[in-house]
C-alpha cells in the first residue's frame, strides 16, 4: 500500500512538473510569428535562469542579477562575430571609469583613414539598466558598423542597482560631452552625429539627446530609437495590460518589473503600481497626463483595453519614487510641446514592436512629434518582440533580427545622405 501510495505521489509531482514545463513552454503567440518554437525556449530558458538565480540569492551565493548577467552574456556575448575581411577597426578604451568601444571602418586607402572624419552612431546599450556590455551589445554595434561604414561608438554606463539613478545618465551625458568635444581625436563628424540606443538605451539616446540640445552643445542629426522606454508615468496603457502578462522572453514580468523599480530607485514598490499607485490623484489630473495621453493610440490597441483602473498615492508614500520616474531625465515624454520641439533631434528614426510593454511609447511619442511637424520616420512590427533586435547570432539567432539592422542602418544612411 504504501509502495502503491509513493509511486502515486511521484507521477502526481512528475506529471505537475511536466504541465509546469508545457505551461512555460507553449506560451501562445500569433499565427505568423516566426520560429514561434525557439522562442518559447529562449523564455523557459530565461525562466530556470530566474529560477536559479532567486535560489543562489535566497542562500548567499550570488545576486540573482549577476545569474542574469551571466546567462546574457553566454547567449548573447560570448560569440566571435569579427571578420578582418569588412575591414572595421575595433579599439576599446576607458575614459575616466567607463569604457567604450570604438568601432571604425577603414578605407583601403591608408592615408584616408588618418584624415577622413566619419558620421558617428554613438550607441547605448538596453537591458534594463542592469545587464549589458560592449559584448553583449557587440552583434548589433559591429553590424551597424558593416552595414553603414560609419564609426560605432558604444558608450557603457554603470548598471544597477550597484549604481542607482542618475548614475546611467550621468554616465551617458558626460560620455557624449567628452566625444563631442574630442570629435578631432575620434574622427568625429559633428555635422553627422548621430544617437542611438535599445530600450533602455533607447531612453538614455533619447534623453540624452534633449539634453545636449537643451544644453547648447550640439543639435544632433538623427536619433534612431529600438523599442526605447519613454515614460513611467502612466502603467495602464493597453501595451502594459496586454503584454507584462506574457512574460516576454521569459524575463519582462510583473515581478521583474518591480525588482528594477526598487533596483533603479532604491524605494519598494507593490502591485499598486501597476495601477498607477505611485502617482496622486493631482499627478493624474496634472498637465503631465496630456503627455501621455491614450488618444495617440491606434484605435485597434484601445478598444479591448478601454476600461482603466486606477489608485492613488494618497499619503505620499511613493512620492520620492515619482520624483525621480516623473523628471524628464528619466521620462523624456513627460516634456509639453515647447520643449519637444526646442530639444527633439532633427530626424528620428522609431522602431516599435508589437509584442511589447512599451509600444505604446513609441506610438505616443511619434503621433506628438508629427504633430510637431518633426521629421520622423516609425517601424512598427506587429508580431514581433521586445529584445529582438539584438538576438543575431549563436542559438538564440532569429532570421529577422539581422533584417531590422540591416533596415535600420539602410534608414540611417538614407537621412545622413540627403
């Protein structure tokens, strides 16, 4: 009886094991999403990897970011991709404690190569404010490189939450400052100079472009922005709802999402802030709510999400959070009209994914600079996801991605060469 009883419990524990397994695996996608198989194991890859590393932490052994860190960069960073045949320059130097990397690509004429200045990508890198470096960046800034022969730049930043805000962007800013005003040393062609980054990243180009206009110390050309984060003002936009759910790529969660809040910060944050609880009701009620405004949106996006649901930071208990997510320096859309148009870059080149929290960003952002007049050009790609852009090589290599760059890069050059 109990032989019949432990062999029960074990197929009981198997089979739930098994239904976890096939849970996390068979994820549902859309009919036409390619390689939908790979991508389901990329996410229960990420998924033991967060498992792991909640354990590794729970008994000192290792931060569960470092776990993260580590599994990112085997996937992504840890493949020779260089060929002496394009003929790129790669140098990496450190300026003060950060590092960049110098991609530039040589003429065959020596002599060209000592004078010839070069319209210059200055690169930030995205994952979430605590993971990613010149490696992992490395497919995507090396392609850029090959694809349009211009100079690279990837500019590193310190990651949290061993460094909280501002550190990124102090980071970013003085970085850029330096190049700029070292075009000579670098190459640099200012009248070309243009910013680029990925999700995070995509929020540091963007901020750091306002910045360097704002500032009086150059206009840049172009910003190319890869699903960027542009504000953390309003977390019920139908991208947020339909999406954080997903657990895209396995690791975007609800959970995950609240680890970098505090990480980024330094305040804890509960489920109310996916209710937008850590703004007050004057906040919500505030000129800061245009900015964002769902009105922007496809029609499409807001008619199954239309019902919103809200809570209020009623006894200030998030108001140092806000502070710091409602500052332009973090969210570069909480900014009226004037100051978009004053601080925008001339061209901007926008890459939105279906498949994603922060579409609506996108959408938001680029419906406010055509409103502007700003010359903008959007990629949206319905049935892709967040984090695509940099999956180019190894096993995590998807057949799209190195498409989006090569259509990137063949954007950038179409603007730098008007």
């Amino acid at each position: 009886m109990n032989d019949l009883k432990t062999k029960t419990t074990k197929a009981a524990v198997l089979i739930l094991i098994a239904g976890s397994v096939f849970q996390l695996i068979n994820q549902p996608l859309p009919d036409d999403f390619e390689q939908p198989w790979k991508y389901r194991l990329i996410c229960f890859g990420a998924e033991l990897s967060n498992i792991f590393g909640y354990f590794t932490e729970k008994v000192g052994l290792l931060h569960r970011v470092n776990v993260t860190r580590f599994s990112y960069h085997m996937s992504v960073g840890a493949f020779n991709i260089r060929d002496q045949s394009d003929n790129i320059s790669v140098h990496d130097e450190i300026i003060e404690h950060l590092s960049i990397r110098v991609y530039r690509p040589m003429s065959w004429n020596k002599a060209k190569n000592v004078n010839e200045t070069l319209p210059t990508i200055l690169f930030y890198h995205g994952g979430g404010y605590f993971v990613g470096s010149a490696d992992t960046l490395e497919p995507v800034t090396y392609l850029m490189a090959k694809y349009t022969r211009y100079i690279v730049v990837y500019i590193d930043y310190r990651l949290i939450p061993e460094h909280r805000y501002p550190a990124a962007y102090h980071d970013s800013l003085q970085t850029a400052i330096y190049l700029i005003n070292n075009h000579a040393k670098y190459s640099i062609d200012l009248e070309n100079l243009i910013i680029m980054g990925d999700s995070a990243g995509g929020n540091l180009a963007t901020v750091i472009g306002q910045q360097l206009i704002a500032q009086n110390i150059i206009k840049p050309k172009l910003q190319v922005l890869i699903y960027p984060v542009l504000q953390f003002f309003d977390f019920t936009l139908p991208s947020y709802a339909q999406n954080l759910p997903k657990r895209i790529l396995g690791s975007i969660s609800a959970d995950n999402f609240k680890n970098f809040i505090h990480y980024f910060t330094g305040v804890e944050v509960d489920d109310t802030i996916f209710l937008n609880g850590h703004t007050t009701a004057f906040q919500k009620e505030s000129k800061l709510a245009s900015y964002v405004d769902r009105n922007y949106l496809p029609k499409k996006y807001l008619s199954k999400f239309s019902q919103v649901i809200s809570v209020n930071d009623t006894y200030g208990k998030y108001s140092e959070l806000s502070e710091i997510l409602l500052s332009s320096k973090v969210s570069p859309l909480l900014v009226d009209d004037l100051y978009l148009d004053r601080n925008t870059p001339v061209n901007t080149i926008l890459l939105t994914a279906g498949i994603d929290m922060l579409r609506d960003d996108g959408f938001i952002y680029a419906a406010r600079l055509k409103n502007l007049g700003k010359k903008i050009e959007h990629m949206h790609f319905e049935n892709l996801f967040h984090g695509i852009f940099g999956l180019l090589h190894g096993p995590l290599q998807f057949t799209r991605a190195k498409f989006l760059v090569n259509n990137v890069a063949e954007h950038i050059k179409k603007i730098v060469n008007k």
